[in-house]
C-alpha cells in the first residue's frame, strides 16, 4: 500500500504531461499534416521561411511555388507553414 501510495504522485504528474503538453502537440502536428498532404494547384501559401506564393505544382514530396516576379521555386512539402487562401476554382 505504502509503495502506491509513493508512486502515485509520479503517475499523476505523467498523466497531467500526456494532457497538457504531449497530447495537445500531436493534435497540432496531425492538423499541419493534414493540410500539408490536400494541398493543390493555386493555393495561396506562406512556407516556414516566410515566401509568400501560389502553388504552380505539386509533386509527392515537393511543391513548386510561383512567386510574384514570375519566378518559380522548389520547396519540400514541409515547408509549408500555411494555406492563406484555397483555389476557389475546385
């Protein structure tokens, strides 16, 4: 009883990380997930570096993103920080 009684704050104390900080960042990374694999052609995007862009093409690991001069960059999916605005055209 007594070994219970000392390893129950030690629990508890895991059980309240797993809710408030373990938990929470998985929902977070699923949602980033999430977004990252339905991007599609003529999204406006933000990556991680702060490019502002529209998705020209996609690629299974890639994404190609034309900037405002015309010119077209190669990023990694996971570069992508945000959708600012989906293709209205789909």
């Amino acid at each position: 009883m007594d070994m219970i009684v000392t390893l129950l704050p030690l629990i508890l104390m895991f059980g309240l990380m797993y809710l408030f900080l373990i938990r929470p960042q998985q929902k977070r990374q699923k949602k980033v997930m999430e977004m990252q694999n339905s991007l599609s052609k003529g999204d406006k995007i933000v990556t991680i570096g702060g490019l502002h862009g529209i998705i020209d093409a996609l690629d299974e690991g890639q994404v190609v993103i034309k900037c405002g001069d015309g010119s077209r960059l190669t990023y990694d999916r996971n570069a992508v920080r945000e959708v600012v605005e989906k293709d209205s055209a789909m």
